[in-house]
C-alpha cells in the first residue's frame, strides 16, 4: 500500500502516475469526495470491482457508482436523455448521482443501468479526467457509517487498497443524492447532499 498527499493540484500528477498503474492491474485506491472518502476500481476490470466487493464486504451483483471527470467521460458511459441536460448541467459537478442506460456492458454495473457523477472535488476531477472513470462507492464495510479521513476508512475495510490518496478531512454531511433517470419521471432512491427538483 502506497499513501501520497491529494491536497492541492500540485499533488495531482504524483497521484496519477500512482493511479494508472495500480487500477490497471486490478487495484484499488482509496480517495477523497466532495463528502467521503471511497473506494476506485476500473469499473472494467473484474479483478478490481471483486476487491472492491471484498473490501467493504458488499453484496456481489450489486452496481457500483462510477465517477467521471467530465462529460465527454460521462457520455461514454451512459445516455443522457435530453430532458434532463439541463438540470444536470446545474447539478453538476456536484454531490448528485444519476442512473442512467448504461452504453457499454462493465463489471461494476452489470445491470444495463450505471450510477454516475460529475463529483464536485475539483482535485478528483482532474485525476480523473487524466487516468478515466473509476468506481466511487464508499470505503467503509457494507451498512456501516461513510469515513471523513483515510485513517478511518482504512480501519474499517475488509482489505487494504493499493493506493491511498490522502486528501485531509473530507467534508461529510449527507451523501450524495441518488436518482434514477431512467423511468418517465425522476425516482429520487436516496435523499442526500444535494436537493433534486
């Protein structure tokens, strides 16, 4: 396990170059939000999304949220409908996530729909933009409390991650807010962070 700092853009090339390689051999890092921190696999990759299920003891089959660095990321991912551009346009990036039609099939949303977001964590943003998507559930063991801080997160893991961003203390709060897009009309499944109107 590798720990390096993620507290300013300075940081976020060290971060990559130790990201790249770690997600493309199945790894897994453990990184800040705009609310907690979690846990980012390729969602591609079978190997990393089963140690993501290991780590936090989640339920196999169940989607992972991935988070994207920016639309055109986003829009590889998923559809977006039309009527809903513009109120994304001004939720995002921010502390909402979506469920869409998934465009391409991946292990981390085997269910033809992905949970996606544009996160609000700039530094986040820009490593993700720089080495893809990456899985953005919580690091904490399956039904307990999210964590603040890496420390905390790392005690209550299954399993230690590859990498560790260490972004100080994350904000908390609410999570983020969960909705599903995929019906005629929203279906908010998790009031959170953000209100979706």
């Amino acid at each position: 396990m590798t720990t390096v700092r993620f507290q300013s853009t300075e940081d976020v090339s060290a971060a990559a170059a130790l990201v790249v390689p770690a997600v493309a051999a199945g790894g897994v890092v453990l990184l800040p939000t705009e609310t907690f921190y979690g846990l980012g696999a390729d969602p591609w990759s079978p190997e990393g999304v089963d140690k993501v299920y290991r780590m936090k003891g989640r339920p196999q089959g169940m989607a992972l949220p991935v988070l994207c660095g920016n639309w055109e990321q986003l829009e590889r991912l998923a559809e977006v409908p039309e009527r809903y551009r513009a109120r994304l346009l001004r939720a995002w990036p921010g502390a909402v996530t979506v469920v869409l039609a998934a465009r391409v099939k991946m292990p981390a949303a085997p269910g033809g729909t992905v949970a996606v977001r544009l996160p609000g964590h700039e530094l986040l943003r820009q490593l993700l933009e720089r080495v893809g998507p990456l899985t953005g559930t919580s690091a904490n063991l399956h039904g307990q409390d999210a964590a603040r801080e890496a420390s905390t997160a790392l005690a209550g893991l299954a399993e230690s991650p590859d990498v560790v961003l260490d972004g100080g203390l994350a904000a908390g709060g609410a999570p983020s807010t969960l909705v599903d897009l995929t019906g005629p009309e929203p279906r908010v499944l998790r009031e959170g962070n953000t209100a979706w109107s």
